[in-house]
C-alpha cells in the first residue's frame, strides 16, 4: 500500500530526546536589531557565543549591526569582579557612541549556569543611565532557535504603554502604520480610508517581519474593515503599541507562545488562536478566524487565494505527489508541512524541538483537515526528535527531500538525498498571499538542481565520488 492511498489518521505526537538539536536562540539578534532600528543589544556570554553570532551574521558585520558581546572572562566566572560595574561601564559606552532608545540584554548559557540576576542588575542601572533596559534569556539550555525572539517579545510586552503618548485626535498620526500606509495622501484621502474599517475593539499583532510584509499583511486585514492598532515590535522602540485590558491580539508566527502568554497574563489581552499566515492556505484562515472574531463576514478571499495558487502552477508540477521531512530546527514546521500538503506532496514526519499545543492548536487542526482534503496520511509529529534515530527513519522512508539544520545538510546530500536549510526560512519573507512563492522557490532548489545535474549527466559522477 502506498502513501497516498492510506486514509488520513489522527495527529500521533511523540517525544524523543528532550534534547534541542537547533541553532542557537541568541541568533534571533540577527533579525531583531534590524526590526527594531533605535535598539541596541548587548549579549552576555563567552568567546563561543561571539564567534557563534559573527558567523551567523556573516557579512552584517561590515553594515555596523547595533549589537556587541558582553564577553565573561575568568573573573567574572569565578566572582572575582563586580558585575554591576562591569555592565555598567559597558552600556554607558553603548550611549556614549550610539544613544539608542533601549538596550536589550541578551543572557546566555554562561549567564544561566553562573546564575547572574540580570533582571535584578537592570532596573537599577536602568534609572542609573537613563535608558530603558529590557533583559531576554535566550540561552540554549532552555529555547530553541526562534524562541530567542519570543523572550525578547515577551519582555518587551511589559513595557508596552497603557495609555496614548498623544492627544486622542492626533493619535492615529503618530502611530507608525498609519504614518506608512498614509505617506504622501491628504488629510482629506485619510478621513475617507477610515471610514472604510468596521467599528471592532483594538487589534495587536505580534511577531518580528520585514516591512513590507508587515504593509501586506495590514492591507490584507485593511480590505475586509479591520485596523490594526499596532505591532510588536514596532520600528522604533519608542513607537510600541498602546495595549489597554480587552484588546485582541493575534500572532504570525508559531513559536511565540510566550509572547502570546505574557499579553494574555500579564497585559489581560484576549488571544484570537488562529493558524499562522504562511502560505495562501495559512493566510486566508487567519485573515477568516479573526474576521469572525469581529463578526465580519470576509470578502474576495475565495478569489484572491485562487488567483495565488495560479501563479504557483509552475512550481507546483515539480513537486506534487513528492514527499518531505522535516528534521526539526526553527518551529516553523507545522506550518510549512501544512503548506506543501495542500501543494500537493505527502509528510512523512515533523521534527520539530518544541511546541506549545496549545498555541498552535488552530495550525494543528488546519494540518488535519488539509490532509483529510488531499487524502494523504497525517504526519507524524516528533518534539525533540533523536537526530541519530531520524536519519534511520530517513533511510528507510528515502523521501524526496529533507529540511534540516545545517549540520546535516552535507552528511544526507552525500547518500543522495536532496536537502533544504531550514534557517533560509527563518530570514525569508514566507508569510502572507504573495510570498507563497518565495517558499515554494526555496523548497524546489535542490529539486531543479539535482534535475540539472542529471540532464548533464553528472549526478552519476556524484555518486561515483560519494561511493569511492
């Protein structure tokens, strides 16, 4: 019996090792600094983690990028030297020689094991310098890769203000959406746009995207009468959302349930838990789930999400009736799996490191009903999968491709098997209608080039040299 002729069974969750097999969390400053253009992040830890971060960033480093590594000596480890003084000479250096609105300190796995109370030293030093200090752990102990975002969101919901900075009418103007959406139009042209939303309680949305897909997504949302009061992270750090008690707030993307906690807990925000704007799929259901939240009836979104998977034809063809694993590394997976179903290819598995249930219920039961439509079997979902036990299964199941970590890229591209990075993702426009296509142009790649490779005949010297 093959794949696809297997009747779609119940997600089957498993745990493997409880170990992260990912890359480290406190790569989420390679992001998050260029979100957030007046911040400044200081990450304490050691050597390793410096080299770590000048490898991630690669060539960042000749675009100046506002962060600097707070590097632990011996001293410091063995509580030879004060660390209140040490960091506070460093940061009254950070505002020395650039001034920036807030200072992210990013704790580490040294800071973790040593136990220094860097939310206890903030605050202090915070009213010492002038500069708000917002403290994120992102060690490797406790998160995976994109989870160092999430920490640093979650901190930064605290700081969201409870009340408009501005006066009620010229507040509108000030908030940054609205100054981007209304650059260049009439006073006029902006009172008439805004009678086009429906009367609804404020709306955040939280998770770090670039700009235009934050302009995309807030169209999208615009055409069916909802307003988004605001993002966290806004672009500035002095430009966050105001978030009163009772305000709806909806995520993008799947690892922010702590984030997604702390609004709800700490801020009294209610959550709308919809699936993830990823893919055409993905982002209709999102775009639906929070419209009838509002009770609004949507609009055009039969035609718009036709229209997208028009445009996918192309790419669709090469990899339909193909299938894929997922190794585990960014969290992204549930939704990209959900995705490339519905694109037509079967999962065997999902590695992924860690999820919370009950933040990505709405993906999860998106992901059922996705292969109930196509009638492929249901993943199998692996949380903290056993690196050494998946390349066993891979062995046997020979899928058509395998989204990994970078570590075993090369080992599984030498048994021939096509690979994926799954940090491309991570740094790739992939949410909303029309970057569907930038996924499916990073999952086909190796497929077209291996492709290539067999028109000119050299896939058998490949194998020829991996065999020798």
């Amino acid at each position: 019996m093959t794949l696809a002729e297997t009747e779609p069974q119940a997600l089957n969750f498993e745990c493997e090792t409880g170990n992260y097999h990912t890359f480290c969390p406190i790569s989420c400053v390679a992001w998050l600094y260029q979100k957030i253009e007046d911040s400044f992040f200081l990450v304490i830890g050691t050597k390793t983690c410096g080299y770590f971060l000048q490898n991630a960033m690669g060539v960042m480093i000749f675009a100046e990028p506002r962060y600097a590594m707070a590097e632990l000596e011996e001293g410091d480890i063995s509580a030879q030297l004060n660390d209140y003084e040490e960091l506070k000479r460093l940061c009254t250096q950070i505002k020395r020689d650039r001034n920036p609105s807030v200072i992210v300190w990013i704790g580490t796995c040294t800071t973790e094991i040593i136990k220094m109370d860097l939310e206890g030293l903030a605050p202090r030093l915070e009213a010492e310098i002038g500069i708000p200090i917002v403290v994120a752990r992102a060690n490797g102990l406790d998160y995976a890769f994109t989870q160092g975002e999430d920490t640093v969101l979650a901190a930064m919901v605290n700081r969201c203000p409870d009340k408009p900075l501005a006066a009620e009418g010229d507040k509108e103007e000030r908030n940054a959406i609205s100054k981007l959406l209304n650059f260049g139009r009439k006073k006029e042209e902006i009172a008439t746009s805004e009678s086009e939303y429906v009367d609804h309680p404020p709306l955040v949305l939280f998770g770090s995207l670039p700009d235009p897909v934050v302009t995309q997504l807030t169209l999208e949302l615009k055409k069916q009468g909802i307003k988004v009061s605001g993002w966290l992270p806004a672009k500035r750090y002095t430009e966050l959302p105001v978030i009163e008690e009772g305000y709806y707030v909806a995520g993008v993307n799947p690892f922010l349930s702590r984030t997604a906690t702390t609004f709800m807990r700490r801020r009294k925000c209610k959550l709308i838990g919809a699936p993830f704007p990823i893919g055409p799929d993905g982002t209709r259901a999102w775009i639906e789930k929070i419209c009838s939240v509002f009770g609004i009836e949507p609009k055009g979104l039969d035609d718009r999400e036709a229209q997208i998977w028009a445009g996918l034809e192309d790419y669709l063809q090469l990899i339909r009736g193909k299938s894929v694993f997922f190794m585990g590394d960014n969290l992204l997976e549930i939704s990209l799996a959900r995705f490339l179903i519905r694109c037509g290819m079967t999962c065997p598995e999902i590695g992924i490191p860690y999820m919370d249930k009950r933040y990505q219920a709405a993906e999860l039961a998106l992901l059922e009903q996705t292969c109930r439509e196509m009638g492929v079997p249901t993943p199998k979902i692996v949380e903290k999968p056993d690196n050494y036990n998946q390349l066993q299964r891979i062995n046997d199941l020979k899928p058509d491709l395998v989204i990994t970590g970078m570590a075993h890229a090369n080992p599984l591209e030498a048994r021939g098997i096509n690979t994926k990075w799954s940090v491309e993702f991570t740094f790739a426009q992939i949410h909303g209608f029309t970057n569907a296509r930038d996924i499916l142009e990073l999952v086909t790649r190796p497929l077209r080039r291996n492709n290539n490779l067999k028109d000119l005949g050299w896939d058998k010297l490949v194998k020829e040299d991996a065999t020798v």
